[in-house]
C-alpha cells in the first residue's frame, strides 16, 4: 500500500462509523467502475476503432493512413515567412 492511501486509511480511521463506510462504499464503487469499464473496453475493441477513426476525421491507424502520434492538419508545423528558423502552427489545412 502507498504512503498516500495509508495516510488516508489513518485519516478516515478517525471519522465516525457512517463516515468510514460512506468513504469505504465510495472506494468500493470507483474499483467496481473501474473493474467495469476495463472490461468493456476489453470487449468493444471494434467500436472504439470505429470511434477513433470517426475522431481522426476518417483517417484510418489500420489501413495506415494515419498514425499514433501524427499531428492533425491543423497542428502541423511549417516555417514562417520570416528567416525560416522560426516555426508557427499553421491553422489551415
């Protein structure tokens, strides 16, 4: 266990009873949420594909026409027309 949980253990050790077990039923919940949304995400890799393609504007990470990491038209670079060692966003396509 982590010096931050422990210490939070320790704080809540302090609190009334109906304290402790409303912060206990709270945690219990987030891990189940957690536990949950892993599993979904586990079962739906399609869809999130599907998704993240529908993000990236059609481009595709499996057909390769886009890649992680890759900036979008709008967050590509390109030299200025000062001495073309500065660099600005450019905000068009």
């Amino acid at each position: 266990m982590t010096r931050l949980l422990t210490k939070a253990f320790e704080e809540a050790s302090r609190l009334s009873e109906v304290d402790q077990d409303e912060i206990a039923m709270r945690l219990l919940e987030e891990i189940e949420g957690e536990d949950r949304w892993d599993e979904t995400l586990a079962k739906s890799p399609d869809a999130l594909e599907r998704l993240a393609d529908k993000a990236l504007g059609g481009r595709s990470i499996r057909s390769g026409s886009a890649s992680a990491g890759e900036p979008l038209a709008s967050e590509k670079v390109r030299p200025s027309s000062g001495s073309g060692s500065d660099l600005i966003a450019s905000t068009t396509s």
